[in-house]
C-alpha cells in the first residue's frame, strides 16, 4: 500500500512562522481554503497548542519542533490512519538519527523515553484533508512544573544537541520515504510500539480496558486481551501501560 499521490507528498513548501496559536488550526484553515498537500508550517511558539480531546500542548521558552503537515492521502477514511502513524515512526527515526535518543511509541502516538513523553501527536481532518501535527521537546533546561513527571526532552535525556531544522528535515525526508511504502510503516511500527505485549488499560470515553496489548491492525485499532473474554478492538483512547499482573 502506498499513498498514491504522484511524489506530491514531497515536503518543498515549508511556511515558517514566529508564533501563532496553534499550528493545527492554522493548516486547517490553509486546507479548508484549498493549499496543497505537501504544505508545512512550523513555529517557535504557539499560544494555544492543542492536544488531544480538547487538551493542551504546552511549549515553554526554549527550543521545540512545533510542525503541522497538510496531507490529502488518496486512502479511504478508515485507512487513514497509518499516516499518522508513519509520522510517529518518522519522527522517532528522525530524533535517533540527529539526537541519538532512542524513542519508543505508546499507542497511538506519543513518542516516550522511558515513561516520559518527549514528543505528542494529534491528526486532524476536514473533509479529504488531514494536517498531522507533531510537538517535539528538543532544548529545554527543565521541565516546566505542570509537566513534572509526564514530560522530557532531548537535552534532559542526554542527547546531542540538533537544531530544530536538522530535526525538522529529517522528519520530512523520512516521513516521505515511509508515505511511499505504508506496509512497510505498519510492521516498523509495531517494532517501536512500546505498547505491544504489556499489561494495560486502555481509557475510553465510557469505560476503560484492562488486558495485554497483543497488536495493531492495517487501521490502527489496538487489540487488548482482557483477563477474561474477547480480544476487543480499539479506536481510540489514552494508554496506561501497567505492571504485569
Ligand atoms: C498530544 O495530545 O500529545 C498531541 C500534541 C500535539 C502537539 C502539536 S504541536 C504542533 C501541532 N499544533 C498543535 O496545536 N498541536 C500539534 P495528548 O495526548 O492529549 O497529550 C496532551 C497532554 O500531554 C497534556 O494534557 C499534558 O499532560 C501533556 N503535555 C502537554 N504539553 C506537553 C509537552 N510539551 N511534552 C510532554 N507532555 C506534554
């Protein structure tokens, strides 16, 4: 399977910006009025960053990779998916190759060390466009108090120092490279899913999971375990990875 979208997903157009509030939100708006596929946009500092379910994403002073892609993935709506997880994969590639910090992938796609979140991601749609944004913690000298024991960074976690470029145009290429061969990307992704075979629970909306991760499905469903019953399939929720049993 590959994205088939003839070498557009080739990252040329880069829009760099001082500050804006959220780097999601404003790809959206460059989407809903028709730029390209392809089209990147970083910042130094966002205002109003944005997590998941209406959450958060805090960038205190210092360096971090703040950048959203406009992807329009000729792939049905339910295969979507994997190109976010390619750009998990990608980003952890990309940080090994310029840091040399070894990230793993806690299911969806955060990128943790140990269990500390060094990088976030959060996809989001409007109608056959997704923007895919990522924030990477690179150059802090502390972890800001609210982040205490949830966050990290390359520089807490004894990495070489990059620049947010070097990190950036490592992502871009190999996230190309990954969008060429998507079958490839979900067997990569297994292998740096932190997330398989432990014990977990898995929060849902109206009610939570608890059982081992035993795998990822071509959508990116997690399948859980559960002490007892059927493996249950799971779009969407945040992870706990637990002790065993
Ligand atoms: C995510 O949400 O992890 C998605 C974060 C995506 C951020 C990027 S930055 C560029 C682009 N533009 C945007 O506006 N957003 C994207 P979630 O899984 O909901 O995690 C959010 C939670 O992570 C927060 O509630 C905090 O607990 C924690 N958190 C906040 N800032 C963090 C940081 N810098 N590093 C690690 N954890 C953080």
């Amino acid at each position: 399977m590959n994205v088939p979208n003839d070498n557009s997903h080739r990252f040329v157009d880069i829009l760099r910006l001082d500050e804006v509030d959220s780097t999601n939100r404003y790809l959206l708006d460059r989407a809903r009025e028709g730029a390209p596929t392809g089209l990147v946009v970083v910042a130094d500092r966002q205002s109003a960053g944005r997590g998941r379910l209406g959450r958060t994403w805090e960038t205190p002073a210092g360096a971090s990779l703040l950048v959203s892609v406009l992807l329009r993935p000729e792939l049905d709506a339910s295969h979507r998916q994997i190109v976010v997880m390619a750009a998990a994969l990608a980003m952890a590639d990309a940080v090994q190759h310029t840091t040399g910090v070894m990230a793993e992938i806690k299911w969806p796609n955060d990128l943790l060390v140990g269990d500390k979140k060094l990088a976030g991601i959060l996809a989001e749609s409007s109608g056959d466009a997704v923007v895919v944004g990522i924030g990477v913690n690179l150059a802090w000298d502390v972890v800001p108090q609210e982040l205490e024991g949830i966050a990290t960074a390359v520089s807490l976690e004894g990495g070489q120092s990059a620049t947010r470029d070097e990190v950036l145009e490592a992502f871009l290429t190999r996230y190309s490279e990954l969008l060429d061969d998507l079958d490839v990307t979900i067997q990569s992704y297994r292998d740096r899913l932190a997330t398989l075979g432990k014990r977990v629970r898995v929060d849902r909306n109206d009610s939570s999971v608890v059982g081992i991760a035993v795998d990822v499905d071509e959508f990116g469903h997690l399948l859980v375990q559960p002490d007892t019953g059927d493996v249950v399939t799971i779009a969407a929720g945040d992870v706990v990875h637990l002790r065993p049993a």
